[in-house]
C-alpha cells in the first residue's frame, strides 16, 4: 500500500453509492476496508439508558484490530477476516480476503475518530447529506411492513429507536465534527458526482507526486 484515503460519513449519507463509484474508477489499483467489519461482538457493546445495544458509538468498533489490519497491509501483507452480520441470525458471515493495493480506502461512520488510524492518512473525505436527506434515504432503504424486518433484521419500531437515540445523536458528537479536518468534503443532497470528480483529483494528483 502506498497511500491510505479514509472516508467518513452518517447513515443515509449515500456512502455506499460514492464508495462504489470511486472502487469502479481505481480498479485493482485499491482495497478497501470497512468499519462495519470491525464491530465487536453483540455482548461487548454498550448499552443506553433504555438497555438497548448501541452500535452508534466509536468504542463500537475494534479499532485496535483495524490499525493492525492497516499496518498489514502497508506492509504487503494479506489480511483476512470474518464479515460481520450485524448480529442478526438472518445474515452468514462469509471469509473476506483483503490483498495489498496501490490505494487503500477506509470507510466508515467512525473512521475519523482514531487518531492513530488519521494520522497515517494521506487524504480524508466526508461525505455529507442534510438529516432530513439522510432520514428519508434511511426509511427507503429500510422500509418494511409492520412484523416483517429488513436485509439487516431490524423491525421498523427499532429502526426508529435507533435513529433517535442513536444515529442522530452520534452525528452531532462524533463524526461531524471531524468535517473541517477533511481534504474533500462531497455534498450528496442530490449530485455526489462533482465531490467525488474532486476527491479522484486529490488521489491522481498524490499518486503521481
């Protein structure tokens, strides 16, 4: 690996839509991580006030286990890992092998808020969206009828709980404010395409520096 690009951004931010594109552009030239990948297990989690599990905090995620992982494959090193299903008996965890690239891409709600994960990035992108944007993009994607749960296993009472208690209020105390430190910051609202045009610029230009 000869350059790390994190990319932090809320749920209903449209993430995997940039994510997809820019992976389409790189090519076999990156790999990429996800911090969703690095969840700890259900009963290391904390909890709120109400008992629920609250995975919309940043001591969520094994972060010690990412930066090992990066370090690996600075190195030339292959990692792998199990996927992670959310902690839902609905999902199966698949092998996920990670080989060395050019670039590598670390996405993930929280990835700005490891310090020892940001200072080894060479650029930092945020991908943003309004709540209201981010709210109906998260309905659409998790829309199910009543009794029935989504790709993930969340009933729609949960989803809503978790939006409350959880998803807005990690956006204003953990990953907005990382905004300002970002290289890029790609308006998704409606066109994420002139963000990530500019974001593929920063890339080319430090690749051939």
């Amino acid at each position: 690996v000869e350059a790390l690009t994190v990319v932090a951004g809320v749920s209903g931010s449209g993430k995997s839509t940039v994510l997809r594109a820019l992976a389409d552009h790189l090519g076999p030239r990156a790999s990429m991580l996800s911090l969703d990948d690095y969840y700890r297990p259900k009963e290391e989690l904390p909890v709120d006030g109400n008992g629920e599990t609250n995975f919309d905090v940043p001591e969520a995620i094994d972060h010690v286990a990412l930066h090992r992982d990066i370090l690996k494959l600075g190195r030339g090193e292959q990692i792998s890992f199990q996927s992670y299903t959310y902690n839902k008996d609905l999902m199966t965890s698949e092998l996920t092998v990670v080989e060395p690239r050019e670039w590598l891409i670390v996405e993930g709600l929280f990835v700005m808020c490891y310090p020892d994960v940001v200072e080894m990035a060479d650029v930092k992108a945020f991908i943003h969206a309004s709540p209201e944007i981010r709210l109906a993009r998260r309905k659409d994607r998790d829309r199910c009828e009543d009794r029935c749960v989504n790709a993930r296993g969340h009933a729609p009472q949960e989803l809503d709980y978790q939006w409350k208690h959880h998803v807005s209020p990690a956006y204003s105390a953990h990953i907005e404010p990382h905004q300002a430190q970002c290289d890029v910051v790609i308006d998704n609202d409606h066109d994420w395409t002139p963000g990530l045009k500019q974001l593929i610029e920063h890339l080319e230009a430090l690749g051939a520096s």
